[in-house]
C-alpha cells in the first residue's frame, strides 16, 4: 500500500511538473533533411539497402561499435544513458570498453544529474569525444515520446517508459527525419552486441506499442532486420525507391498521413 500511494505521489509530482514548465524535446541546431538510420544495441544488426552518404546516423550506447565496422568512423548524433559514464555493472563497463577512443558529432547523455565538469571529466576517462555535448533531462524525454507519439508518461519503472532506442526514433522524427530505418532495435530479443552476457532487455513493452503507435499515426518507420518486420508489423526497408511506394500507399489506404515536421514543433 505504502509503495502504490509512493508511486501515485510521483506520478503526480511529474506530471504537474511536465505541465507547468512545458519543456521541449531536443532539438539540433540542423534539423535532419532525409532519412535517418537509428542504430540499437540488440544482438543482430543490418545495414540498410541503398545506404549512402544522404543518411544520417544515429547509434545508441554501445551501438557504435556496429557503425565503425560498417565503415561510418563518427555518427551524427549519440544517445547515451547516464550511468554508462560511471557505472560499474557489466553493461556500463562493456559500453566504455567498446566506445573508448571514439568520437562523434553530436552526443546526447540522458539523465545526467551531476555537474557538467564531471560528466566531461568521465567521458575524458575513456578518451570519449564529440563535436557538442547536450544533457538531456527526464521532461525533455516525456515531451519527446508526448509531442510525437502522442502518450503522457510519467516513467515510473522500466515497463512505463520507452528505451533508449525508441526514444532515438522519436527524436529523429521529431527533428524532421524523411523516413526512419531502424536497426539492431528488437524488443522480443535479449542481450546486447557489445558483451556476451545475454543480459535482459527492459522496456519490452513500452517499445512494441511506440513502435506499433507511430505505426498507426502514419510515420515512415521502417527496420531492415526482417524478425522485426514480421514480429511487430514495420514495413521492411527496402530502398528508398520502394520506400517511397509504401509511403504514398499508406497515404491511400486508412492509415493517416505521417504528420510534418512542422505540425509536430508546433503541436
């Protein structure tokens, strides 16, 4: 009873808190003008057919390590969980381990409570560099998954809020992403390509109904890993030719428009 009437007490507190300060998703100072591949932290991983210099990339965490075999030595924006900076369980080791010595242009940390000085200091501590450096707090991630996909969400445990990945998605569409291919993000899989540990995935739930919400909205959300494509229902990457085909056919069919750029900024 106490630990209900604890949780309701912050939900509460959150929720007033969104409301009255009104806070805006993260946005670039150049906002994405095609489309844009977000690459995730599961196991298997497929580079998108026809991709080019025209994407920009998005990798998250430990996902890096994907981009760099394919050849891409800097992603254009990371997103990358606070306690991978400090932590010592296997995940936050395996994530410094295999980021160490890299570098990209645009990083995102979410959560980061501490003192800029420090979170720079520990990204220094694994020789980690970026062209900008932006702290993302927990009201700019529930604006990011409100203003797009359209869900209020207080983040009160792991099956209450979206994981990283989702939320690089939200934030591709959000900043203005012609079509978003997904890759290495499956909420049936477990484990990570960064370690062998098979370690749990969380938010298994809230990612299948984001996926399957921005699906509805009309979104161009693709993956070009076929298990995910059959699983959850996106429509497989397929080139941008046919992704242009599946576009205009959803536009046909009942499924609504995906809303512009500008529609979701001013919403």
């Amino acid at each position: 009873m106490a630990a209900q009437f604890s949780e309701l007490k912050k939900h509460y507190y959150r929720q007033i808190k969104y409301h009255l300060t009104r806070p805006k998703p993260p946005m670039l100072a150049e906002r994405f003008d095609g489309p844009v591949l977000v690459v995730g932290s599961a196991p298997v991983s497929n580079k998108p057919v026809d991709f080019d210099e025209s994407f920009k990339v998005i990798t998250i965490n430990g996902s890096q390590m994907v981009t760099k075999a394919w050849g891409i030595e800097a992603p254009d924006v990371t997103l990358v969980q606070f306690n991978q900076i400090e932590g010592t369980n296997t995940n936050a080791v395996e994530v410094r381990r295999v980021l160490n010595g890299e570098r990209t242009k645009m990083l995102y940390v979410l959560l980061w409570r501490k003192e800029r000085e420090r979170l720079e200091e520990g990204l220094r501590k694994f020789n980690y560099s970026y062209d900008k450096l932006e702290i993302v707090d927990r009201y700019k991630r529930m604006a990011l998954l409100d203003r797009v996909g359209g869900v209020k969400c207080s983040e009160l445990g792991a099956d209450d809020k979206c994981s990283n990945g989702i939320n690089a998605v939200l934030f591709a569409i959000y900043n203005g992403a012609s079509e978003v291919i997904i890759t290495g993000i499956n909420p049936d899989s477990g484990g990570h390509v960064y370690n062998q540990e098979n370690l749990a995935r969380l938010h298994v739930r809230k990612d299948r109904e984001v996926l399957e919400r921005l699906l509805e909205r009309g979104y161009p959300v693709f993956t070009s890993d076929p298990a995910v494509s059959q699983s959850i229902g996106l429509p497989l990457w397929k080139g941008k030719t046919e992704a242009g085909r599946t576009v205009e056919a959803d536009a046909k069919g009942k499924r609504p428009a995906p809303l512009t750029a500008a529609a979701v900024i001013n919403s």
